[in-house]
C-alpha cells in the first residue's frame, strides 16, 4: 500500500504557543517550531505537508472567515492528500469543526482536529501525542481499503469525538472535550479501538461524488440564554438587534420557558418578524422534548426544535443554512434534520 498522504493545517492554539518572556503570557508560534519539537513524526513513514495560518492566531480570535480559509484548504488540495489534520486552539475548536462539517458536502475523507491544552514545547505536553494520534486517524483505512474516518472529527486525549456533536467541557483537564448525546467514535489506549458502528459511512452511490463547500456564512444570529428574573425589556432588546436574522435559545430542561404571556408573545413577535429560532437545551445531556406545557409555549410560538444538538453545532448550522437565501419552510425543515450526523432526530 502507498504512504499515507496527509495535509497538516496549522491555525495556531496553545499546541504552538511559546512564552513571551516579557509578559509571561502564551502567544501562537510558527509551524517550524512546533514540527521541531515531534521528530517523531517522521517515525510514522507518511509522506505529511503543511500549510500555516499566517499568522496563527490564538482561537479565541477565529470567526467564519478563517472557517473559509480552512475549507477552501481542504477544497483546493482534497485529491492530493489520504487525509486532512487541523491544528487548532482548543477555546473554539468545537465551533470550527461543527462549521466545517456543514460548509463541506460530499466529505469522503478524514477531517481530524487537534490541539493540546499544553504547549508543544513543554515537557508534560500533551501535544506530542495528540498530534500523532490525529495523523494516525487521518492515516487510518477499514479492512476493505476506505478511510476509516469520513467525516469531521476532534481528536483530544483520550477519545475521537464527532466534531459537530463535541463540546469544550474543562479548561485545565487533557481528556478537554465531550460529547453529551453521541457516543466516542474511538478510544485511545494501547491502540486507536474505532467504534466503527456509529462512525458515519458515505453511502456507496455517494463516495465519487466531487467535494463542494458552502462559503457564504449569516453572522447576524445570537445565542440567547433563558435564566429566572430574565425580563421583558432585555428579551425585547436582544431580539430587536438590528438586522438580526436567527437565534439559538437556551431554555431549560426538555426544552421549556416562561409560560407567562409577555414571553410567547416576544417570541412569537420576533418569529413572525423572520427571525428563526431554534430551541436548544442548557442541560449537559438530553434534548428538547415534547413533555411540558412550559415546552409547548415555545414549540406554538413558531419555535423549531433543535433536539439534542449542542450550542455549537445549532449556530453554525444556522450561519451555513441562512447564507444559501433559502426560502422560510426550506430553512425550517432544514434546520429540524440532520444534515451532518448533528442530532437525534424522533
Ligand atoms: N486560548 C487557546 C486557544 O484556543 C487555548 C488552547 O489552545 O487550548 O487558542
């Protein structure tokens, strides 16, 4: 079997990060520096390229354009490479694989996103294994020959996570992410153990289908969250925001609200406006469920439901969705299903 080809996309992230002596404070690297510190990736025998953000940038500063500079990398050199690695900060890493995994149609191949919670060049770091984990993921093939991996996908410590099912869950811990309502995809331990029956296979009449992107992403969304003592005036406020478009609305629990007027009727008044919104749960596991009145309130004011989808994945389905100019009941069926593996739908 031929080498494995793998294209490394360095964004920046404490993986590359390294001391500013003068304020003692971690600033992204080049990429040189932080191939330096693995020789161990030359072990692997692959034949790896790589192509850096220039500058990198720490993740707290990513926005949708730099999710268009990473698909139009992985658009551009889609054919030449088994596999791709993107080197992210771990802050919004789950936002930037839930965008990624809507803004590319017809994925056949691995899309593995990695980062570290220590700098590469630290003597505990946990960058070093992430790094190889992910090309050894990016690398890896089923018995009948295709890419284990089709799809989008976190690689942090311990487990491989559907990307746009992943959350950041500890600031400090190096297992750093989670998935609330999907199960690991793999687990990291002596070997890669894939847990190949939830892993999402291309259908067989799909898989020569060329890759296409979608580029043109709405940022005039919020992600609202519903706490006691929230009132009228501020809920108005934030649904009136100029040229505001779609809302995520974290309720509580199965999906459930004030039942008082003044909150359907805000609602229902920002609906009726054009503006989506989509219910989503604060809660850690579950989804939004049809069980209470509290529940209903929204569900009857013209709310979609996002089921079990976490915040990440429901604002970025939305930015992707309202830039393709669809028509109001196409953007509502298309937001209820799931389009990439994103939630459990009935
Ligand atoms: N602030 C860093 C970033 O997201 C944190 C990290 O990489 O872990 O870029």
């Amino acid at each position: 079997m031929n080498r494995p080809r793998i294209l490394i996309i360095y964004t920046g992230g404490t993986i590359g990060m390294i001391e500013d002596p003068a304020t003692r404070t971690l600033k992204p690297f080049d990429f040189n520096h932080l191939i330096d510190n693995v020789p161990k990736v030359q072990m692997l025998g692959y034949d790896i390229d790589s192509i850096s953000f220039n500058p990198p940038i720490d993740s707290s500063d990513m926005n949708p354009a730099h999710w268009v500079q990473i698909v139009r990398t992985i658009e551009k050199h889609y054919r030449e490479y088994d596999g791709f690695v993107v080197l992210h900060g771990t802050d919004t890493m789950a936002y930037t694989a839930s965008a990624i995994s809507f803004m590319l149609i017809n994925l056949a191949k691995p899309v593995i996103i990695t980062g570290s919670q220590l700098p590469i060049g630290e003597v505990r770091t946990d960058g070093e294994e992430n790094l190889i984990t992910a090309l050894q993921i990016a690398a890896a093939r089923t018995s009948k020959g295709r890419p284990m991996v089709e799809e989008v996908a976190i690689l942090f410590e311990d487990y491989l996570w559907r990307g746009n099912r992943a959350t950041k869950t500890s600031a400090n811990n190096f297992n750093a992410f989670r998935s609330k309502n999907y199960p690991d995809l793999a687990k990291i331990g002596l070997g890669i153990y894939f847990n190949e029956s939830v892993l999402y296979r291309v259908p067989a009449d799909e898989l020569d289908r060329p890759l296409r992107a979608h580029y043109n992403l709405v940022t005039d969304v919020a992600i609202l969250t519903l706490f006691p003592g929230l009132t009228e005036a501020t809920l108005r406020h934030q649904l009136n925001a100029p040229g505001l478009r779609g809302v995520v609305l974290r309720s509580y629990g199965a999906g459930n609200g004030p039942t008082g007027h003044w909150f359907s009727e805000t609602i229902r008044d920002a609906v009726e406006r054009g503006i989506v919104v989509m219910n989503v749960t604060q809660c850690v596991n579950g989804g939004v469920e049809k069980r209470y009145a509290a529940g209903d309130v929204l569900a009857s004011a013209g709310v979609i439901s996002g089921h079990d989808i976490t915040v990440e994945a429901a604002i970025t389905k939305m930015m992707v969705l309202l830039g393709l100019g669809l028509e109001p009941h196409e953007l509502r069926q298309k937001l209820e299903k799931s389009l990439r593996g994103e939630m459990t739908v009935g």
